[in-house]
C-alpha cells in the first residue's frame, strides 16, 4: 500500500489497539467513557487515538448499541422567526437530555422534504419533528419514516395519518381574534394570508368564519386573501384588500409575519396601520411587541411548544400506539394595532384610490349590523 493509500484510508479501532497494545473492546470502552478500564491504559489509549487523528463514527456506535443521540427536526421556512424560536425550545430540552438536534428545512417542498428527511435519517435519530411542507400526504411520508422511526408533526396536520400531532388551537385562536375586531365595532373583517393547503390555515379560517358567523356576519369571498405566510407577499397582496369597495376596515392574519407585512402594505397605500385599519397577528414573536403600532397577536409560547415536542418524540411508546393529537391553548393578546380605530360612524369619508374606506359599524354593502 503506498503512503497516499495509507493517508486516505479511515484509522480503526484495530489500529488503535494494535499500536496500544490492548483489544478492540478496550478501545470501545475507552471511547464510550466506561469507568471499568484502568486510568493508565485509558491515557494511553486517548494519547494514541490523537496521535492518529480518530474519528469517532457515532452513528455506527449507535446502532450498535441500539440507542441514539439526536433528535432530527425538519421545519418549512427556516427565515419564520416562529420557526426559529420553537427550534430554539427543541435546541435547549435536547441539550439537557444529552442530545444534539439534527436540522433540515423543506422550504415548502415536498420533493426537498423527501430528500432532507431521507439524508437525516441516515444518521439513526432517535425520532424525527416535522412541519409538513405545503400539500404533503401520508404516501410522501410513509416510505422514508418508515413504521419504527418515532414521528412528531408540528403545526400542520397530514390528512388520514397515525402519527402523533403537536400544534397550537388555531380554531380558537382565530375566533378569539375576529371577536375581539368584532368589540372593537368591525363588521367588515378580512382573513389575510396562508394558503389553504395547510392544516393550520384552514383552522384558522375555521375560527375566523365560525365567530362571523355567530355574529350574523356573512364574510365575503373576496376578503378571504391567500399568499404565502412571509412579509413580502403579504405586502404585495395587500392591493386585493381594496380592490373593490367597500373595503374591508380590520384583518385576522394567518400569523405575525403576515401581519407585519400587512402593516408595509398598508403604508405604502398612505394608509395607517391601528389608527385607520385595525388587524391582528398569529404566534407572537419578539417583534410583535415592539414594533409600531404593538400587534395584538395570539400568544403560542412556540419556545415551550418546542420543549414539549422533544418530550412527545422521545417518549417510549408501543409501534401500535393511539397517535396522540396535543392542541396547546392560545391567549389574545390586545395591543395597539387593533385598539387605536379612529373614524367614526358619522359622516364616513368616501374611499379615495390610495385611502382605505374605514367606516365602523357597518355591514357589507351598506346595512347596518
């Protein structure tokens, strides 16, 4: 074998032990942190494996052992800052458990997800949280996880599957935030952005349409506004809000996102988020509270929600277990973008081509609530 040969190929734990003078099993012991073996042969041993240059497979390991380490989390949108807080719960429960997380993002591809979550399985998780990608099905699922790698969805639900599901109550949440623009005099409320191909949209949309509704609202179709959950499509799409009148004067947000992007949107239509239309977000997110005007929002503690999930994941169940479906209770949370209206019921002000109409109390074409 020539000198290049040698370099390139992989140092095993047979080399280790040959050049130590102890067995294989020896060398695992010492690898694996077992207290059995002597603190003269262990220096020896961790001296050689430096001198080397060993890297220690863990997977392999954990195969072996038939135990693992990691815990594999793939996410739609890794740029969603609830996305990154809930990854941050999942980082820090891992963390106390001894446990890396492994991180993969679809970006809303199933195709992409398929791959990201054959290439991290690879690595013997011990279980696996997903947020499905946009339209994702059992049969996209099912051949890569297989029927004995623990799996968590989050957030989105896959439709006829029997894994366990952790989300928040978006049913809930959207009724508590069209009830409370409702207090606030609103008749003419929008449902602004997310797409219908995900669970929790049309959860959200659920809550939404149920708390007009019990409120003798008939919401109009063209107040229903779908465009992917980030700032900038919302921005674009807030145009379809004012495209005929009468505009609607306050929106549920499929989250905050959206909501500030709505806020740009408005803006640069010379309109004035809270003070001339009122709007809600979903998740709150350390920017909610800080941005101007406050966003009222719905508080999901997507931190918590990613501490729970590592729990869920890692909990040993039987393979034929009842899937679990954990809803997490949402809270309103009033702040001024949707508490600072200020038109008044007299004498509305025609709508002008970059001006929303604002006017309260009103129903749609016209009649009084």
């Amino acid at each position: 074998m020539t000198d290049s040969n040698q370099r390139r190929r992989r140092v095993t734990l047979a080399d280790i032990a040959r050049a130590c003078g102890v067995s294989s099993a020896t060398v695992s012991l010492v690898l694996s942190g077992n207290p059995a073996v002597a603190a003269k042969t262990r220096r020896l041993v961790e001296t050689e494996l430096r001198r080397q240059g060993y890297v220690y497979n863990r997977s392999a390991a954990n195969l072996r052992r038939k135990v693992s380490t990691s815990v594999a989390l793939v996410i739609n949108d890794l740029s969603n800052p609830f996305v990154a807080e809930f990854a941050s719960g999942v980082d820090e429960a891992l963390a106390e458990a001894g446990c890396v997380m492994l991180l993969g993002s679809s970006g809303e591809s199933i195709e992409r997800q398929r791959a990201v979550l054959s290439s991290l399985l690879e690595h013997n998780p011990a279980g696996v949280i997903l947020t499905p990608a946009e339209g994702t099905s059992v049969a996209d699922l099912s051949p890569v996880v297989g029927l004995h790698t623990p799996l968590l969805l989050f957030n989105r639900q896959v439709p006829q599957s029997r894994w366990d599901y952790l989300g928040a109550d978006n049913v809930a949440g959207a009724r508590m935030a069209t009830e409370h623009l409702l207090a606030q005099g609103h008749t003419r409320i929008a449902f602004f952005g997310g797409h219908r191909d995900s669970s929790s949209c049309r959860q959200r949309l659920e809550g939404y349409t149920a708390a007009l509704k019990a409120a003798g609202i008939t919401p109009e179709p063209r107040w229903i506004v779908e465009c992917a959950p980030t700032r900038l499509q919302a921005a674009t799409a807030t145009a379809a809000l004012f495209a005929r009148d009468p505009a609607p004067t306050a929106a549920v947000t499929y989250n905050d996102a959206v909501a500030l992007g709505l806020m740009m949107g408005l803006r640069a239509r010379n309109i004035a988020p809270g003070r001339e239309f009122a709007l809600t977000g979903f998740d709150d997110i350390p920017e909610a509270a800080a941005t101007v005007p406050a966003l009222t929002t719905l508080a999901t503690a997507p931190r918590a929600l990613g501490r729970q999930a590592v729990g869920m994941v890692m909990a040993s169940r039987p393979v034929d277990a009842k899937p679990r479906n954990t809803i997490a209770p949402v809270q309103l949370v009033p702040r001024e973008s949707s508490l600072s209206f200020t038109r008044t019921l007299e004498s509305p002000t025609p709508a002008k081509p970059t001006k929303a109409r604002a006017t309260r109390g009103s129903r749609p074409g016209g009649s009084t609530a």
